[in-house]
C-alpha cells in the first residue's frame, strides 16, 4: 500500500467543536505520527498540526472530515514522497 506523509494543519475558533474533532483524531489513529496543540487564548483560538502517514484517500478523507466541522479551518500539506508499506 502507497502512503505519503502529511501535515494538517487545524485552527480551532470556538472550542464548542473540541470533542467532535477528537473524536475524528481517534478514529484515524492508526494514521497518526504525532500531533502539537498550542492554545492562543490571546486570540481564543487554538492550534494543532497533525503528522500523518497514510494513503491518499485516508489523508483526504481525515482532512475533509476535519473542514467540515463548524469552527474549524484547516489546511494540508502534502510531501512529494510516498513509500510502498507492507501490511
């Protein structure tokens, strides 16, 4: 299976959404690497970036996910590489 390595960005403006967008975290674990949060209370927001290894589809699957929750505005990058991972 082909995966390639993300980062997703997420900017949280109301923390009302924080439970949902765990929720969906959780549900991608498995795709995971790691993950920084950094609250903004000066702004009230908060800051996470998510480190993903995972096929395309999951990566655009989590992402969409994600941008469909109220509050919530996010971005992914992509890198250039991608690797064959045996399961």
């Amino acid at each position: 299976m082909e995966t390639r390595i993300a980062l997703i960005g997420i900017v949280v403006e109301n923390k009302d959404c924080i439970e949902k967008l765990n929720a969906i975290l959780h549900e991608y674990g498995e795709y995971i690497v790691g993950r920084m949060g950094i609250p903004y209370p000066k702004r009230h927001v908060s800051v996470i970036s998510v480190v993903v290894d995972a096929p395309n589809d999951m990566i655009s699957a989590l992402s969409g996910k994600l941008g469909m929750l109220p509050h919530v505005n996010i971005k992914t990058v992509y890198s250039k590489l991608s690797s064959t991972v045996e399961k």
